[in-house]
C-alpha cells in the first residue's frame, strides 16, 4: 500500500499540477491512495434506458436515448444559458446548461445518437434536464450497471470537475496498478471471509453488481475498524503493561463510617456494580482508566464520593475536575454536605476563588490535610500542588481536551486512579472506538422513588393549552424551565429566542418572578440568575441550552424546549434530565412548528415514547451520525472514517475489535513475520498522532 501513497495524482492524465493541487485542498486527495479511497458515496444505475414518454415527477436520475433537435442560446451576461431541445421519437426534453456554455456548443451536435443521464424535472410545464451527463452511444462505458457518485466541493464543480471526472481519474489509476501489497494475511481473509484488497478496490469503483459491492464494502470497513481497533487496543495494553498505579487494599474509616452513617439512600444494585468494578481496578496494582456512564440521576456522583473515600482510607488525596462553575459548585455542595459529617476536609476551586481561599487551598492541599479538592480548570493549573493525589474524578469529561485531562495525572509521581463520568449515554458502538481504550461501567437503574419525566410533543397553535398547564403547576408552588434555542433574534433563521421570549413569559405570568440565563452573560450575572431560581426566589427560568448540564432544582417540574425541532435528540434528553429531580411527577413539553418533515416528527415521537437514555443515544446515532464524539476532544484518537459508519456498522465494529484482541494476544508486539505487514500498516496508519497511551 505504501507504493500507491507515493505515487501522485498529479501525472494521471487529465490533472496535471493545478488541479492536483486543487484536488488535494478540496477533497485531501493527493496520491493513488487517497484517489482510490475517495469511495463513492451512493450508487446510480445506470442500466436501463426509459423513453421520455413515460417520465414521471418522482423518478431518480434516469437514462434517455436520443437526439438534439435544436440549440439554443438564451439570455445575456451572467443569466445566459444554453437550451438543447433532445428527441427520443416519443416526446421531446429541455436541456439546460448554465456553464461552459461556449465549449458545450463545439462538443455537441444534432442529428448524432446520445445518451443523457439525469434527474428528470417539470419547469414551466415541460419536462427539463439541468447539466446532465452525455455519452455518445458508441463509446465504451455509456451503457452500464452501477455507476458511483462521488463526494465534491462547489469549487471543484466550478472548476469542471465532476462526479463523472472523478470516476475517470480513478479508472486511470485502476488501469496503471497491477497489484498491491495486502496488509492482511490469507489466514485471516479465509477466517473472516473477506475480498482481496485489490479487488475490493477495483469493485468498490466498478460493482458489477449489488451483492459483489456489497462484499467490496464489508472488507474495506472491516479494514478501516480493524486498525483502529488495533491501535487503540495497543495503547491500552501498553498502558496497562508499563504504567503501574496505586494499590488500594484497605476499606477503612471513611468508606465504613460514611456507609455506615451518612449514606442518603440505599443503593441500587447497579451502583454496587460498579463500585466492585472501580475498586478492583484500584487494587490491582495498574492505573485505573474507567468510564462511567449514567443517566441523569442515576447515581454517579455518590458512586464517585464513595470510591473517593477508598482512596482516603488509603492515605492519598482526591480531585473531581467539571467542565463549569455551576457544575462544580454542585458538587462540592452536595460532596461536602454529605462528606464533612466523618470529618472529610472538601474545597472548592474555581476562576472566581479569592486569593485569600486560594492560598489555604494550596496549603492544605500540599500538607495534605485537604482530603478532596473539587473545581473547574482550574484544578489543573501548574501552581495547585497536592501532597500526594489518587483518585481524579473528570465529570462531562468529554468537555475536556485529552491534553487537559493528562494534566491532573501528572500532578503525581504515580499516576492516580481516573475516573471520567458522563451523563450522556454513548451508544455501544461508539464506546468500543472513541473509548475503546478504557473500561466501561453502566449504572443502568434509576434509585428508588425517582418518577419518570412525562413527555408531550405540542405545536405552536396550541401554545395557550401549554401555557395553562405551567399555571396550575406554578399554582402548586412548582417551577419552570424554558429552553430557547437563541438568545437574539435572528433575520435568517424562523426561531424562537430567548431576548423575546422572557417579555412574553413575563407579560404571560405577571404574578411571578422570571430570571434568566445565556451563555453570553458574565459568570457573577449568570451566577446571580440561577442562585434567583434555585433558591425559589424566581420562579420561571428562561434559558438556553446553558442549563443543560449541572443545575438542579427538585422544585422544577415542567421543562419547556422551544423549536424542539432544531435540537438533537441526546440534548433533549440533556434537558429533560434538569426535572424529575425531585419526588413530585414532572413534565417535558416539546414545542414544534407544525410543518416539519416526517423524519423529525418520528425524531420527537420517539421522546415521547422512552426516557431510556441509551435507547435515545442509539437512535440520534443512526439519525444525525457520529458527529463530535468522533473527534480527539473525546479520546485524543481521531477517527476520519472513510467509509465505516459507527451508526449502522454495529456488526463490522464487533467483529474488528474481536480480531485485534485476537491478533495481540497472540503477538503482543506484532513482531511475527506473519504480522509485518498488519504492523507496517498500522505505523503508517497512525504514525502522526500523538502517543496517548498514558493519558485517560
């Protein structure tokens, strides 16, 4: 494979250096690899040929075969454009073409057979055709089976490169490569019957047929996944291999005391779980890398205060680092109020610490008598010391970038125990990538008592019934979230905002206090503003999506989210995690435009239907893709995916993961001659990226 990344597209005919360097900027295609991995990214078929006289307004792209009639060209400047007027001896077409008008005139003439492909469409009563493709009927290719489409820019169709283009310059490439070197042994082809690479390559561009392509595509995604997989799989054994960690045997004072005395609630059987989990990481003698996941309110924050107690008990120190004031101010009231009781000294630190509180947390902190520290980024500048730091605790980690977080394990000569904690389901798939480097545990119960959030899609024009409802639980001394999507109004874009909405909630509600919070606002102002809610003193909070992490209020029952439509499903799922915090039935109210396509509509329904977080996850997954949690703000492992889709490969994920596992248990440094090749992949695959196998 190496020999096809060091040959340049610049030569194959037709490109040439300008657009060489056009190709690279635009699509990152700079040799025969990255051409022959630009896959296409649909199918057309271009097998049959239909008459004019059955064209229909709901077809595809479709092949007519015939002949021009007439040019004829209409307008002048910018507005000129070229109309062809094509025959198939059952009814005639328009062909437009806005473009290349002059050199299109010197292509085509009339009275010569061609072939068109294009979408069929109705304008001004007759059917027309804009910038088909057109083959004459002679030539190789004008007839045939699956044709690709091809990922492009709009510079690149300025510049005349078409999908069409693309195609050529692939099967130029195809026809001067005669072999290549197969990273995967025929061992492992036979075991997991797959394609040759070459031949994946040649069908993935010419599929003869559906079910060849289809093999074409399993062996090029099962290629994608399986080095990944091999590569995150090799961080994580080497990491448990070389970087050893604190060893926690005892449970003693604090752990028992706080069980003991001080527990607020029985726990669920899936928090005992986990804590087995965590605590036999920390006594194995390996740095403990583990993801937690769980719904909001399902436990994680006492889970993560007890295993903070095991390292307690175990003379080390502990830090929970979250992305926002708010959020750890939450924490560090709700750690230290069930903590302080055993005599558990627990300190904020945040940008807003005076420097009087700053320098007795620093102190304790290096004599050691601050037993938890809990705060923002701030936790990890150079300056904050500990005298001997063991557990880290990282909560909504993916708000953090990689380098952030390494830096807290490095606050110790012997790298603490990590803890990273979301409340946002990740779908299997994606954890077996983004986080297949470290462990993961579920809390997958809610505690006892907890009410699940009744969900209502409503529209626009039923807004005054809405409103009705937030009155009688205002009535009952409840409180109100709404959700805007913007905080200004915007020309562009029909939305509510919020600017608008507080002087219509107030005017709406006259006999309650509203605040408000956006992600505009000084930290004291917005700081202010919540603690007005929180502490009841107002009783309507109008936000944006601020609020989706870190604030809680038991009294809030009713969650309103504006333009519903707009947001995806696992930040609706975010926000209605802020009610049904408290023991009283709540509600979530998403509010719609009424014209919205069916796929959002099923979208919405699906809230409505389910407060399963990872039921949801899984279905935005499929809905929107990957999206950010592909990236290395996650894991600090890129993923650029060409043509897997963690969305619907499932399968594919599974079974690659299954083959590194296997292929390193075998041949931990793959230094087998077998494996050479899989090894010099591997290298050349992800020689660029950093070494993160130390860091969680």
């Amino acid at each position: 494979m190496n020999g096809l990344r060091r040959r340049e597209i610049m030569y194959i005919k037709g490109i040439g250096p300008k657009r060489a360097e056009l190709l690279e900027k635009e699509l990152g295609v700079k040799t025969f690899y990255d051409l022959l991995h630009h896959f296409p990214h649909s199918y057309l078929d271009r097998s049959s040929i239909y008459r004019i006289a059955d064209l229909s307004g709901e077809m595809p792209a479709v092949q007519l075969k015939g002949r021009f009639v007439t040019f004829n060209t209409i307008g002048e400047g910018a507005k000129t454009r070229l109309v062809g007027l094509f025959s198939d001896g059952t009814g005639t077409i328009e062909v437009v073409w806005f473009r290349r008008i002059k050199t299109l005139k010197d292509m085509y003439v009339t009275g010569r057979d061609y072939i068109l492909f294009g979408k069929p469409e109705v304008f001004n009563g007759r059917w027309s055709m804009v910038h088909p493709e057109i083959d004459i009927t002679t030539s190789v290719g004008a007839l045939q089976g699956l044709r690709g489409v091809y990922p492009l820019t709009e510079k690149l169709r300025s510049a005349g490169i078409s999908s069409r283009v693309i195609h050529s310059y692939v099967q130029s490439a195809l026809a001067t490569v005669k072999s290549v070197n197969d990273p995967l042994p025929a061992a492992m082809l036979e075991r997991y019957r797959l394609m040759p690479l070459l031949k994946a390559l040649v069908t993935i561009h010419n599929p003869a047929n559906p079910a060849e392509l289809q093999q074409a595509k399993y062996r090029l995604k099962f290629d994608e996944l399986f080095f990944l997989q091999l590569n995150i799989q090799r961080y994580s054994a080497r990491r448990n291999t070389q970087l050893a960690g604190f060893r926690f045997p005892r449970i003693g004072r604090f752990f028992n005391q706080f069980y003991n005395e001080c527990l607020p609630f029985q726990l669920t059987g899936a928090q005992k779980r986990v804590i087995k989990e965590i605590r036999a990481d920390m006594g194995s003698g390996r740095q403990m890398n583990r993801l937690l996941q769980g719904d909001v309110g399902s436990g994680k924050t006492l889970v993560a205060l007890l295993c903070m107690l095991i390292a307690l008990d175990n003379g080390t120190q502990a830090c929970l680092m979250a992305p926002t004031e708010i959020l750890a101010t939450q924490h560090f009231e709700t750690i230290s109020k069930l903590a302080s009781p055993i005599g558990i000294n627990v300190k904020l630190l945040t940008g807003s610490t005076r420097k009087k509180e700053r320098d007795v947390i620093h102190r304790e902190l290096e004599d050691g008598s601050l037993h938890i520290l809990i705060g923002t980024h701030a936790v990890i500048e150079d300056n904050v010391k500990f005298k001997n730091l063991g557990f880290v605790v990282i909560d909504e980690q993916h708000r953090f970038g990689v380098m952030q977080r390494s830096r807290l394990w490095q606050k110790n000569s012997t790298p603490p125990h990590v803890l990273v904690m979301t409340a946002t389901p990740i779908p299997r798939t994606l954890a077996m990538t983004v986080y297949g480097d470290l462990d993961v545990s579920v809390i997958d119960e809610l505690p006892p008592g907890r009410k699940p959030v009744t969900t209502l899609l409503r529209y626009d024009n039923s807004r005054l019934d809405v409103y009705k409802s937030i009155g009688r639980q205002l009535k009952q001394g409840r409180q109100v979230y709404i959700v805007y999507p913007l905080i200004k109004e915007n020309e562009k874009l029909d939305l509510k905002c919020l600017e608008e909405g507080y002087q219509s909630i107030r005017d709406n509600f006259p006999s309650y206090n509203v605040a408000y919070v956006h992600g505009r606002m000084k930290p004291a102002e917005k700081d202010w503003q919540m603690e007005l809610f929180a502490s009841n003193k107002a009783q309507i909070l109008v936000a944006t999506t601020v609020i989706e992490v870190g604030v809680n209020v038991p009294n809030a029952t009713v969650m309103v989210i504006e333009n519903a439509e707009r947001f995806g499903l696992s930040q609706l799922h975010q926000l209605r995690g802020r009610v049904g915090r408290g023991a009283d039935r709540s509600y979530c109210v998403l509010m719609s435009k009424p014209q919205i396509s069916r796929e959002t509509r099923q979208r919405l329904e699906l809230m409505t239907t389910t407060t399963d977080g990872f039921i949801i996850a899984e279905a935005d997954l499929k809905m929107r893709g990957p999206g950010d949690l592909e990236g290395t703000m996650q894991s600090g492992i890129a993923l650029n995916l060409r043509i897997a889709n963690l969305a619907t490969d499932g399968t594919i994920v599974q079974l690659a993961r299954d083959a590194a596992e296997d292929l390193l248990d075998s041949d931990p440094g793959l230094e087998h001659p077998a494996n050479a090749a899989i090894a010099r992949e591997l290298n050349t695959l992800f020689n660029k990226q950093i070494d993160l196998s130390r860091i969680s």
